[in-house]
C-alpha cells in the first residue's frame, strides 16, 4: 500500500511507493567495490609525495617530527584547488533591484584527504581513525568560524562517482558560505515552530519516540543514535544524532567524538558492507556560525545514499518517492554485523 | 570572480563559480545521441502493437476510425503500471503523533506517450506535434482536477537515463497528489509576499526585467518568453512564461498553446542540439487545483540540464554551485538556429 509520510522538521512529504521497485530496470544493490585496494598511485594528487600538488596545509595530523607538506601525514586538509568561494573581496550585497540580488562568493572551499591510503574507504577505517576525521572536522569548524563574514560552514562527503566524488582518493569536503544556507533556514524555522508550541525540542521528542519504538533504530550508544528517519526520502536514509541536546557540532569534547566515531564507523560500514559501497553523500546540519547555543536547534549528520535517480518529479515538487521501506532499511542495516 | 545571487522567490541562493568548470574532469558538452533513429521496436511497451502491455489509454490523439488500445494513434495517455499513487483508498492523514503524520497515497500516475516513434526525440518532432503534448498535458490537468482529493498535479518529462529516465520511449509523466508539493507551497509564499509590499506579480516583473535587459532571452513570440533565471542552479537552465499574466496552465485556450508550442518546441531543440542531447528533466509549476485564479502566482516551465552532479554540498545545504554564467549559456542558446 502506498503511504504519504511527513518530516515534522520540514513538513515535507516523501511518497513510500514500494510498487515501483517492482520495475524491470530497478536494482537496489549495485557492485561497486573496486576490487583490490591501491595503496598508493604516484599520479593522484591526494597521495603521499604529491604535497607540492596541493595548496598548501591549513590543517595536518602527522608525524612529531614530520615537517608541513611533505609526507609523513595521517590526514590533511587543503584549500580546494578550484574553489567556488575565496576571500579575495568583502561579502557586499548589491540589493539596487529586488529581482537581481548579488555578493561576491566570500568564503572557504576546503578538501580533507581522510588518509593517506589511495582507495581505502572511511567505512573500514578504524573507530579511531574515523575520529581523526571527526576531530578534523570540529577543528574547521573552529578555526573557520572565526571569520566574521562567515555565516554557515557546510561539511559533507560524496561517496562514488555517481555521488558526485570526482578523484579517487577518500576526501571529505569543507565550504564556507557568507549566506546561511536555506535549508538550514528552514530546519531551524520547523524546529522554532516546534519548540513555540511543544516547549521542547523536535529532534529530542524523535529521539524519544524511536527509542520506545526501535523498528527504525540501526544502531546505538549511551550519547549517539543512527536511525531511518520515519519519512525517509531514499531507501536506506539514516540520520545520526546526539541524544543530549545540543544544537552545535563544534561544541563535542573530545570522549563524544570518540562515542560518535563509534556510531559513525558502524552506520558507514554497515552501509558499505550491507549495499557493496553504493554511492551516497552524507553531511552535518549544525547551527550558522553566529547562532548562539539554543533549545530548539539539535545537530545531527544525514545520510543520503544515491540507489535510485532524483528525477522530475523530486525536482519539480520537492517530494520524494521512496521505493523501500525505513523499517526494512533499518532492519536490514542493523543485521549487518561490524567487524 | 565567483558571485552568489538570489532567487527572488524562493529566495535560494546559487553560487555562480566557473572557476570549477576547470578540474579536469569537468565536461559540459556530453555525447548522448546515440546514434539511427530506430522507429519501432517490437520489444517496447510503448510502441504500436503494444498496446496490451499497458492499462488501458484514459486519452489519446488517434486516426478517426481506429479503436482504443489498439493502434493508430499519435499520442497516448496510460495509467502508471508501476505507480507510486492509486485511488484504491481515501486519503484520510493521519495526525495522532506530530512526529509520524501519515496518509494513504491517493491519487494517479499517468505516462504520456508522445508519440509512436521509438527513439524520435520531442525536440526533434514539429511544433504542431509539440502542441498536441501540451494540449494533452492541459486536457489531464482538467480531467485528474474534477477529483476532489487531488490537490496538485505535477507535469514532467525526464530525457536521458542519467535524469531518470527508465524506457528510452520518448514519454512525459503525470502525477496527481492528495497534498501541495513543498516547492509550490514556497513559491506561492515567495509570490505572495512579493506582491503584499509591491502590489504586483513576481513574475511580471522578472519578465520586464529580462525584456529591458536582453541579455538571458533565449527566445520570444509575443506571448510567451524562454530565458536563463538571473540565479540559475545549473549551467542552461532555462524557464518558460506567457508574458501575459495567469496563474494555471490549465487555463491556456488553443491559440496559446499553439504560441507556447513555437517556443517549447524552439527550447527544447537549441538545447538538443547545442548541447548534444543533454540529460535534463523539465517541469510545470502550476496553481494547486483548489486554487483559484490569482494576482501572485504565474505558471511556467522549468527546464533543468543535469551535466553536473548534484552532489553534498547541493543536497545538505539546497544551495547550487553553477558553473557557467546564465548570460553565456543564454548567448549559446539564442545562436542555435532552429530549423
């Protein structure tokens, strides 16, 4: 039976149509790993020994003694090469005619190389590593948001190159944007709406609610959750959350990195191992830069894997048609077991 | 110089930065035509002789004395053999816990087949056949909206498998759902808030704009405008409005539609053959179907070229990163000639 569902935060509607799957050219499952691992390939510009091929580092972890854009490193991160926002001018909005508004693009576009392993996929790095990249990614959010003309940072990583990833090499990605995005706009303003009306925070009441439920919990520890949202736009969506509230990323310590990486390294893995490394992009929603700390604004990461085309209908309407099941997803995603 | 400008109705904004158009393994112009035209295929579907392989037709232009579901005819309208929607069930939400609202999936979804050739691309078909399909788009408009649980229909066509297309049958697709998708939801509140401080329709006045400025016209007759949006997503993306003010597609008598299908057809053949049978998805956006004529709200056409991923940074944040300048893609388009 098909079922229209409705995100509480964006009161957006996906349509969970499991009819459609049942067309010929459908398959949820695609084989996309690679094959054997490569450890190294002295032509890609990520590897170690091609550091002069990069900008140089803002952000390294490597050996003491190791020296800055050489070898030695266990993750870097660089200006983007070709960049779609610099800090060359001022962010001046021109608002002269209401139907032409234009600002030079102000910012950061940054690429962290996650390893220095050529092929090696965040999912079957260690916890530990994966908290490396964690870290890193507070670290940024850190140092970026000391710009005063920086109102989002945006942090996000394709997975495959039908998920838009165009190298090889294992990077997650960093921009900086002088405009706080309108999705984030929007999450903030479903989640106000909430809050207005409840007193409490949306994303605490969901946590709760598949808590008591645990048909859509992939997995879970003592501070960090994964699960299919209810009205998943894609098969196998997973959102992680911090079930203390918290409305900003940048705010963990360093043991709550070290429980997310947990949670983190399972729900990659899991998907990696469950769906043979489909692609997928994930992201974190975090609060704009200069939001101070709040009680309806909950953090969390998305997890949006790419096993079907976004077509005319999801760009014309905004809706999803979803041909599988959260539950199945879920239940499926938490069989798989983390090695 | 990257430069972000604004939507003035939904207020997104896209970063126009053809700086990444220089990675390496960028490439705007992509070879899809494949090839002879093959004018029927046994095997299809939606070919003649086929007929009994789909539900039965709920519309078609046919030979006088030829009989449904049989053949002889130039267009044909389908039931959804796979469809996300049906009317098996009412539409009844349920709103017990805010945070799982739900409803049955009620309503169509119809194939459009434009016409019996197999491979014959619309671009490539008259302008008087050009017509037919939007006279059938407008005669499914009448017919789903006397159903009173439908609440918007939504109108597309997906060209190429990369933009989700499943048959290579040249065919548009109709969707008609209990609920008003989000992205007209927001237009009709961008509209609406435009015309309570101006007194006057958004998109009257983009359309004045772009008359005055010429620069992102691609093509005109006296009634209806095809141009790059100043805020462009994607590199080519182009929209169609009558000049003249109406809020429902449906609405359009048939010399309009003769008029629009002069620049539909022109639209669609510039970006076939200037960009070498891009993979694209188009759209109409509509009045939802309770809603009466008003003074914010102007239908029109969204054409959408997908020769770039919309990868993380797009999903997380709705934000575009645009490679190439509306006026140069504008440019390119108003010199293809049409024959």
């Amino acid at each position: 039976m098909p079922e229209l569902r409705r995100d509480p935060i964006t009161k957006n509607w996906s349509i969970i149509a499991t009819e459609r799957a049942k067309r010929p050219e459908s398959s949820l499952v695609k084989h996309l790993i690679s094959g054997d691992e490569i450890k190294h390939d002295p032509a890609c510009f990520f590897c170690e020994g091609n550091e002069h091929a990069t900008p140089p580092e803002v952000l390294a972890y490597r050996d003491e003694n190791a020296s800055p854009d050489l070898p030695g490193w266990n993750l870097r991160v660089v200006p983007n090469k070709f960049a779609a926002l610099n800090f060359d001018e001022d962010f001046l909005v021109n608002q002269d005619n209401p139907l032409k508004i234009t600002g030079y693009a102000r910012g950061a576009a940054e690429v962290l190389i996650e390893s220095p392993h050529h092929t090696r996929n965040l999912a079957l790095q260690s916890a530990d590593h994966v908290a490396c990249v964690l870290m890193a990614y507070r670290n940024r959010y850190l140092n970026l948001s000391q710009e005063r003309s920086i109102k989002y940072i945006s942090i996000f990583r394709n997975n495959g190159q039908q998920a838009g990833a165009s190298l090889v090499h294992p990077h997650s990605q960093i921009m900086a944007t002088p405009v706080v995005p309108i999705n984030i706009t929007n999450e903030m303003y479903g989640a106000n709406d909430y809050y207005e009306s409840t007193g409490r925070c949306v994303y605490c009441d969901i946590i709760k609610t598949e808590l008591k439920d645990r048909s859509r919990i992939i997995c879970e520890n003592e501070n960090f959750i994964a699960f299919a949202p209810y009205a998943s736009r894609t098969p196998f969506e997973t959102w992680v959350m911090p079930k203390f509230h918290s409305s900003r990323y940048q705010d963990l310590n360093d043991f709550q990195i070290h429980e997310l990486s947990e949670i983190w390294k399972s729900t990659l893995y899991k998907i990696y191992t469950g769906l043979e490394n489909p692609p997928y992009n994930y992201f974190i929603h975090t609060s704009p830069t200069q939001k101070n700390v709040n009680k309806y604004y909950h953090w969390h990461m998305e997890l949006v894997p790419k096993l079907t085309i976004a077509a005319g209908f999801e760009l014309g309407t905004g809706m999803y048609i979803n041909i599988a099941i959260p539950e199945d997803c879920a239940d499926y995603l938490r069989s798989i077991e983390v090695k």
